[in-house]
C-alpha cells in the first residue's frame, strides 16, 4: 500500500506537469515552483542543522569498532576508535564516501535450532553506494547548464562518464548505474518480506521521485529530444535572478523534469534523504573517543541533597525492628 499511494503521488506530478505545459504554465511550472523549491530546501536545511546543532551532548558516545588507545604496548585503531582530530576526520571520510558502516552490515537469519546465523550483505553496500555516486556525478554534470562557459573539471568528469562512446548522443554510464540502483533498492523493500513490514510511504516516495527524475533525464537525453540552447538560456536566467521563459517549445518532458527536481528540493529537508547533513551532525561519528584520557563530567548534574543509611536508619530504627527488620545500631 505504501509503494502504491508513493506511486500515485509521483504520477500526479507528472501528470500536473504535462497539463501545466499544455496549459500555458510555464511561468508557474518554470519559475514560481523551483524558486519556492530552493527557498525552501535551503532554510529546511538550515534549520534541521541548527536544531541539531543546539542539541546538548553532555557525554561522549562515539561508535566504536576498534581497539580504544590505552596502554603504549597495545595496538590502537587510530581511525576504527579515533582519539585525536585527524582521526575523526579519517573516520568521517570513509564514512561520508565510501559507507564504512554500510560495508559492515550484517544479515541474520533464523534456521532449524532454532539458530541465528549471520552473513554478509554486501550488495546493499555496493547498490548504496553506486547510488550515491551516481546522483553526485550527475548532478554535477548539470552544472553545466548554470554557467556559461563549461568549466574543465566538468567537461572531464562528462569524457570519463561518456569514454564507452556508445550511440550518439553518447551514453552516459551514470544514467544506467542509477536506474539500477534505484531498482534494486525499491525490490529490495517489495521483496524482502522483513523489509517490506517496515517500510513507510517516506521510504518510497524518494526512490519512485528520483527514479522519475532519472527515467525523464534519460527521456531527453535519448529518445524525446528538447531544445538544448533554450534549456541553457532558461536556466541561465534562472540563477542570475532574472527568469525568462524560452521562447522556443522545449517540451512537455522538460516541465516535468523540473517538476519532479523542484519536488526533490522541497522535500528533501523533511525527509529521511536529510542524513546527508545529518552525519556530519552525529554525535556517533564527529566525536572522538577520549573515555580513557579525559573525564567527561555531566554538565546537567547539579547538587543533590544526599540521605544516608546511617540517616535513614536513624530515622526509622523503631519501626524497622517492629518489623523485624535489622539494624546495625541498636
């Protein structure tokens, strides 16, 4: 059910994107929707990092996955257990690029025994990751409709995307490493049947919008050709504040492109897709483990008024011998 309503919700963009195009609205489709879009993707963002970053961290909770520092004789993982800057910062890279805690996901299983087993899932690494670099790789790729000369750094990252040469236009392999990437993580939550029970309309709405986003891109690309020059005008003029709608058809295919995109941006800061931020933000990762080196006081504690035994007893000596209860002095 959560697939299929996520499902409808995507179709109606498309489908509000189509009739808008028909319809003369570009000007809404074109302008209005992607400014209040990227309005809101950057203070959404803003503000979940400002609350986390309010958040009160009185102790150190660092996930640990490697021998702490104690002893000089005792071999330290210096990035596995960071306790200096320079760790953290090496733990949060393999983190942040190449999903160090993915790549240690552990499937369990439940067999005759009963008997719980343990293997390795590192498909979900390997599919996760092709995601993400994937996404990265296009969307910088994109930027070069949003400057006007090319930069060279971009105009490289697109010969090595593209070096295959396969067809023309030529075929980028990140197209094709997203599309599966998606697919493989929406049949992974309609498959698996523990993941499937777990699995919210949140969960698959961002795979069925960026899947939309890249079917569409591809669309473009290869098969219903837009107007290139008027893309590049339109969006030129979009980032230097002074939107002009082309004056040559682009196509419906486009207005739905940027639809699905602006949809992206708007949803993202209430979204689960806002861990991007949110890691750097962890108190799990950007801590170092200095449990044995420094004492780390609560600053939340604050003096309390202590009642001893010998207070207690004191108090109620008379009534614990009527219950027969002992006592140290009689």
């Amino acid at each position: 059910m959560g697939a299929l309503l996520s499902f409808i919700g995507v179709l109606v963009l498309v489908l509000v994107a189509v009739i808008g195009a028909k319809a003369n609205m570009q000007f809404i489709l074109g302008v209005a929707v992607p400014y209040a879009a990227a309005a809101t993707f950057v203070i959404g963002l803003v503000m979940r990092v400002m609350k986390w970053a309010s958040s009160p961290v009185p102790f150190r909770i660092p996930t640990t996955c490697g021998q702490q520092k104690t002893l000089p004789w005792i071999k330290h993982d210096w990035v596995e257990n960071p306790t200096t800057i320079w760790g953290v910062l090496a733990r949060m890279f393999f983190e942040v690029f190449l999903f160090r805690s993915l790549f240690r996901n552990t499937k369990t299983e439940l067999h005759e025994g009963p008997k719980l087993v343990y293997g390795s899932a590192k498909w979900l690494w390997f599919f996760g990751l092709v995601f993400h670099w994937s996404f990265l790789v296009i969307a910088i790729r994109h930027l070069r409709f949003f400057s006007e000369q090319v930069p060279g750094l971009i105009q490289l990252l697109e010969s090595l995307d593209n070096f295959l040469q396969i067809g023309a236009p030529g075929l980028y392999l990140t197209d094709l490493a997203l599309i599966s990437a998606v697919t493989v993580l929406f049949l992974r939550r309609v498959v698996l049947p523990n993941i499937k029970y777990i699995s919210l309309p949140a969960d698959y709405f961002p795979l069925f919008l960026i899947g939309g986003i890249a079917v569409s891109g591809v669309l473009m690309r290869y098969f219903t050709k837009v107007h290139i020059v008027g893309v590049k005008q339109f969006t030129m003029s979009l980032v230097s504040l002074s939107p002009k709608l082309p004056q040559s058809e682009i196509g419906a295919i486009f207005w739905v492109h940027l639809l699905l995109v602006s949809a992206l941006f708007a949803y993202f800061p209430f979204s689960k897709l806002v861990h991007m931020a949110g890691v750097f933000m962890s108190p799990t990762r950007n801590l170092a483990s200095t449990g044995r080196i420094k004492r780390h006081i609560n600053p939340w504690n604050y003096p309390v008024k202590i009642h001893t035994y010998e207070e207690y007893e004191n108090d109620f000596r008379d009534k614990m011998k009527a219950a027969g209860l002992p006592v140290e002095k009689e």
